[in-house]
C-alpha cells in the first residue's frame, strides 16, 4: 500500500520530443510544450473520438495537429477532433473511408491532399483558414456542401477536384485561384467569383459541364488555358479590363454569344466575333452558328489557338497578308473547304484535326508540319506538300483513312520525326493505297527515304513552272531557274515580277517581243504584264 502511494505522488516522466506512444489504437508522436499529434491509427478504429489531452507516464500532453498521413489508408470512416487541435497535416486522411469529421473552431492550417479521395459528404471550414491547400478535397466525389470562411484568401490547385459542389460562393477576400481548382466538377451550375480576383487560371472550370453562367468580376485582366474548356457556358462577356486571353481558353463551349466591355481596348467584337482591338488576331468565334462560311476580316495575320474549336462554320477564308494558324484552332470543327494563302508561315498542332476537310494545300511558306495537324481527318483524300517543307511531325496524319494521294513538291523528301508505332506520321492509315506524287528527278529518292518506308506507290511529275498560261499573244513560263515572258512584237509592255510579299525583283518598261528575268531562287512569284489599260497577272511556280 505505501509503494502503491508513493508511485501515485511520484513525478511523471515527460517523452522526448519525436517519441511515440499508443493508447486505444491511436498512435501520438510527442512535438514541443507537452503537446502531440496523432501519427497513426490501427486498423482496428473505426470511429475516433479524439480527446483534447492524454496521459503517458503521469505526464498530460495537450492534442494539437494530425499529423501527415495519420489516417492515411486507415479504416476510419468517422472522427471528432477537440478544439484543442490547430493543425493538420498532408494526406492526413486521404484515401480513406471517412464520411464525417468536426473542424474545430481554432484550425489554422490544413496541408495538401489532407481529405483527398475520402467520402465525406459536407464540411464546414472555420474561419481561421485562410488557404486551402493543392488538392486537399480533390476526388471527394460525394463533398456536394462546403462553407468556406469568411477570410479565405486563397484556394489552391485542384482542391475542389472531381466533388459534387453544386453552388459555392467565394468570399471578398478570396482574391487567388489556382490552376484546375474546381476542374470536373460536373454539378457545380452557381458560382460566385468576386472583385479583386485578377487571373482565371489555366483549367479552373474545366469539365465543369453543368455551368451554364459566370460573371467575369472587372477586376480579371487574364484568362489562361482551358480555363472554361468544356463548360455548358452559351454566352460570355469579357469586362473591361480583360487584357490576354490565352490559347484554348473556351475550347469545346457551345458559345453563341461573345460581348465585350465597351470600355476595353484590347478586344472587339466583329461579326459576333472575338478579335484584338486592332484586328490583326481572331481569338473566339461562336461554337454555334446559322451562317457555315465566315470570312476572316481584312488585316487579320493570325487564328488564335481554339478560336474555331469544335465550331459548326464549314469554309472560312482568309484575308492577304495572313501568316499563322496557332493550335487546335480549327480542331473538331465542321470544316470542309479551305484555301490557305501561301503567305502563311506557321501551322501549329492540330490546328485541323478531327475536321472535314476532302483536300488540302499546304501553304508554300510552312517549314514543318506540326504534331497531328491533320489528325482524325477521316475525309481526306488528298494533300500537297510546298517544295520547302524539311520535317513531318508525329501523326500529322494519323487516321486519315480516306487518304490516296500525297503531292510533295519538294525534290528533296521531308524528313519525319523520331517515333514509335502509335506516334507514326501516318498511323492507322493503309500506305498501299496511297500514290505519293513527287518531282520527276527525285522519284527514286523519295523510294529510297523513309517516304520508301511506308509507301510503295511513287509517280513522277513536273513541278518547274506554269507551260499553259497564255492570254492573247502573252505566254509565261520557266526556263532554267528563270521566268520567261513572251509578249509578241506589235506592241510594247511593261513587266515586272515580285515576290508575294510585293517586293519587286526584276522589272522593264516598253518591252517588246520577249522578256527573260535573271535566274531566281524557287518559289511562287507574281508576274504583272500591263498594256495601256490592259493589266495581266499571273502567278508562277518557280
């Protein structure tokens, strides 16, 4: 009896800080000040009801956090946290069965991934949250109710990832959203964004379906990538202070209306189209639409990436002077008829995928073609390639299964980059159906490339000028790197040839009989023959 009370009156032994003890399956980890966090459960709990204070070796330490992974692949599906507890952890309960769970009143801190793929169905976040972390309710598919603090300042990426929000209005003091916060969340049809917010991030409501309606707070100056892509959105208005719009931002949104700020000074609306204020870029046409042909406006230089996503337009032509196609830009669309101007430098990656189209002439000024520019053309049957182009991008044609003709005017074979089977250029496509029409001198080149790899159908044909054109007593045509004009000899007329940029090459006045400029680098020039009023221009392949 006197040892019994002696132990009882003795002082405890207070752990070291980073011991661990259990008591009833809960595992403590002990941290500064005599307080600890929960570091593990067994899997034998079920429900957790954790007390603000426990006893080891007649010492009392206070519970302050969970710690990272606590729960972490445990069993639990409910768990009540005291008002002692301040913190918790990364993952502290991801990937669990957790259906409910108290936030106490003073939590300060919430980590990354902290409820990720659980299955609570609401939670209330106290008010001394101000940031809510990377993914931290991120595939919570059955989360349909949220409160969130008055002083929340920031929500971070993907922290509402794949839930079943179906409303949820942001405070004023929510002023930073991060990339994909509330991505493929299908129910959410409300939402409220508030002032001071200055940028959509990339993906923020992608795949958020159900979302038929956003106001844009005045305060956002940039839209970033993908940010509405998929929505239900039919109508957007873009207020005043909207500077950048990114690439793709509105891909696959069934848009029928584009409004913009009167007070903006970057982008106007033209023919119910979205282009920068001094028209030399289209950035948003609408998804749907009664006209199927669109002419671009004049000064126009360049298609915006997605600017004709998915789009119901089936032939769009293009101002002179055009010189870039940006990606995905017709991809998906009903695109059927197009002829590029052959000032066009640059197509980026499928700019034309998944359209319509039977034919296409790839610009004589395109170097490359780029990733799946073609891609899933499904009605493409023939193509030709300019004289200049050296490479061929992974699935430029993948798909392309009603293709039978490639016209490559190059005397030298494109070169195709480095890939595997389902990254081959022409994946899917059956290459013994196919004639690959190139230059007469350069058949056996082409058969002994990697041209020669997937096609056995070679035919050669002349590609050095335009033999045919005449008008009257005029005839144009090639000789020995040279552009030859015969004129007659009855009269006397002015000619000159330029480039396509307008920059003159050669020219005479009062030529009579025949007219022969020096030799000239190949390419595609203008040939102007003028007779008093009467003015002859022909384009010349050289």
């Amino acid at each position: 009896y006197f040892a019994a009370d002696e132990l009882a009156t003795a002082p405890g032994v207070e752990l070291a800080v980073g011991e661990k003890f259990t008591q009833n399956g809960i595992t403590y980890i002990v941290k500064e000040n005599k307080t600890v966090g929960i570091s593990s459960v067994s899997n034998e709990v079920v429900e957790c009801n954790i007390p603000e204070t426990v006893k080891e070796q007649r010492v009392s330490y206070t519970v302050t956090s969970v710690e990272k992974d606590a729960f972490y692949w445990s069993n639990v599906t409910s768990v009540s946290l005291p008002n002692t507890v301040t913190e918790i952890g990364y993952g502290a309960f991801r990937s669990s069965p957790l259906a409910t769970i108290n936030l106490p009143e003073g939590l300060t801190k919430i980590g990354d991934y902290a409820f990720y793929k659980t299955n609570i169905t609401s939670i209330d976040i106290p008010d001394g949250i101000t940031t809510i972390g990377a993914s931290t309710f991120a595939q919570c598919e059955k989360l349909s109710t949220i409160d969130l603090p008055a002083a929340l300042e920031k929500i971070g990426q993907g922290a509402f990832y794949k839930t079943a929000i179906t409303a949820i209005e942001l405070p004023a003091s929510c002023k930073t959203l991060s990339m994909y916060a509330f991505e493929e969340c299908k129910q959410l049809a409300n939402i409220t964004l508030p002032e001071g917010i200055v940028e959509l991030p990339m993906g923020l409501f992608q795949n958020c379906t159900a979302l038929s309606a956003v106001t844009i707070p005045e305060s956002v100056t940039t839209i970033m990538g993908a940010a509405f892509q998929n929505t239900g959105l039919t109508a957007i208005n873009f207020p005043k202070n909207v500077c950048e719009i990114k690439a793709n931002a509105f891909n696959d949104v069934a848009l029928t209306t584009i409004t913009v700020d009167g007070e903006n000074e970057t982008f106007t609306v033209i023919d119910g189209a979205l282009y920068t204020a001094d028209k030399r870029y289209i950035y948003l046409y609408p998804r749907v639409t009664e006209s199927k042909r669109y002419d671009i406006v004049d000064g126009c230089v360049a298609v915006w990436g997605g600017a004709f996503y998915g789009c119901d337009v089936k032939e769009v032509t293009f101002p002179e002077g055009f010189i870039g196609i940006d990606a995905y830009a017709f991809c998906l669309s009903k695109l059927e008829k197009v002829d590029l101007p052959h000032s066009i430098e640059v197509i980026y990656e499928q700019a034309f995928a998944g359209t319509q189209l039977t034919s296409v002439v790839v610009p004589n000024g395109i170097k490359q073609l780029d990733e799946a520019v073609f891609a899933s053309c499904e009605k493409l049957t023939e193509v030709t390639l300019p004289a200049g182009l050296t490479s061929v991008g992974n699935r430029a044609f993948f798909q392309c299964t009603a293709l039978t003709k490639i016209e490559c005017q190059g005397t030298t074979p494109a070169e195709f980059d480095a890939w595997e089977t389902y990254t081959s250029p022409f994946f899917g496509i059956d290459c013994t159906q196919v004639t690959i029409v190139c230059p007469m001198e350069s058949v056996e080149d082409y058969k002994l490339s990697e041209w020669g790899d997937f096609f056995t159908l070679f035919e050669g044909k002349s590609f050095t000028g335009i033999a045919d054109v005449e008008t009257s007593d005029i005839a144009i045509s090639t000789q020995n790197g040279a552009i030859v004009v015969a004129l007659g000899s009855e009269s006397t007329y002015n000619v000159s040839v330029a480039q396509l940029n307008g920059a003159v090459v050669c020219c005479a006045d009062n030529v009579s009989g025949s007219f022969t400029t020096s030799s000239l680098i190949r390419g595609i020039y203008v040939v102007t023959v003028q007779n008093g009023k009467t003015t002859t221009t022909r384009k010349v392949v050289l």
